[in-house]
C-alpha cells in the first residue's frame, strides 16, 4: 500500500508500529521456547521434552510452538545450535586475536568453560543432545562454529611453529575433553581451585604444542 497522503501516512505508520510490536513479541516467545526446550532436557532428559511440557515451561498453548518451528525436533535442534553459538562465540569476544597462539588458547580453553560453569544447563542439553538419534539429524552445524574457532587456533599455532599439525578432530577433541570432565566432575559436586583449572588449561596446551 502507497501512502499517498497524510491520513494514509499516519494508516502506514500504525502499521509499521504494529507489524514490529508483533515480529518482537513472536522473537521473544521463540526465544521462551528454545530455552525452555533446553531447560527440560538439561533437567529430565531428552523424553521428557514433550510439546506439551516446552510449552508449559514456555508459557504458552501447545498450538504456539507450531507457529515457530516445524516440529519439536526441529526446535530441539534449533535450540542446540543457539547453545553453541552462545557459548563460542561468546567465549571469542573480547580475546585479543593478535595475541601469541599459546595464549590465545588458554584463555579461550577458560572462558568456553567458564561460560558452562556458569550455565550448567546449557552443557547437561548439549551433552544428552549430543548423545540422541537427532544429533545424527542436526547435519553438524553447530560443530563447525566449533570447528571454526578451533581450526583459527591452530592455523595461528601452526604458523608461528607453537602448534603441531595435527587433524583439526583431533585438536578439537584434546581442546574439549578436559572442560568435559571437569564439568561433570563440578555437576557431582567437586569444586575445582582456580590452580587446578590453570594446570587443566597447561594440559590443553601442552597436547597442541610442538
């Protein structure tokens, strides 16, 4: 519709006003689904995750998830991917990217775990997520942003002779394993000192060093 005049101007500018009040309320109540998705899942596990309890959890009818994925397990796979990309991407912010190498990865070994300590939820949903018949489904996305951060680690290692020239597989999965144990170990109840984690964050290194 053209605006052509006045009235017609102030009818579009209503409009613009409503259409945007209603894309924020529909971006909130996608957002109230993905983290209550995550929250049951992180709680009681994959089954439990029924449309009817994310909507509960959510606040809203059943019928409203609906209006924003496809099916529950599209929005399980959804709510996955946001959780790593919260957590990288995250954790990459505000790193110096000119930094030496070694350091670099220390201190991005640190703020992915701490970002998870400080979220249990998000690693027992990525954790049982990744264990499920829909990590199969979810086409690894969410890996590569993993991947990515990983491999930008390791080509600057690799340049300045500090990193060897391992399969990235294999240097993602030195990085990730100790922040795997020593979560686990954290959600039993061990409380790790801040001189534990800097040797944890020393063994990192030390597997990626030439």
């Amino acid at each position: 519709m053209r605006c052509v005049n006045l009235d017609m101007a102030l009818h579009c500018g209503r409009l613009g006003l409503m259409n945007a009040a209603t894309q924020t309320t529909g971006q909130a109540t996608r957002e109230r689904l993905l983290q209550a998705a995550a929250r049951i899942v992180a709680r009681d596990g994959m089954e439990a995750a029924t449309t009817a309890a994310i909507a509960a959890e959510a606040g809203v009818a059943e019928g409203t998830l609906y209006r924003h994925f496809d099916s529950k397990d599209d929005l399980l796979i959804a709510s996955y991917r946001q959780m790593k990309q919260e957590v990288f991407i995250g954790a990459g912010q505000g790193l110096d990217t000119s930094m030496a190498p070694p350091e670099r990865l220390k201190l991005t070994w640190k703020a992915i775990y701490l970002a998870y300590r400080a979220n249990k939820d998000a690693f027992a949903f990525g954790h049982r997520f990744a264990e499920s018949a829909l990590a199969e489904r979810e086409g690894g996305e969410a890996g590569r942003a993993v991947a990515r951060m990983v491999g930008d680690l390791r080509k600057a290692g690799i340049a300045s002779g500090d990193f060897k020239n391992l399969p990235p597989d294999l240097l993602g999965g030195l990085f990730m394993a100790p922040i795997s144990y020593l979560l686990k170990a954290e959600m039993k109840g061990r409380k790790w000192t801040e001189v534990e984690l800097d040797a944890a964050a020393d063994s990192v290194l030390a597997g990626w060093r030439r």
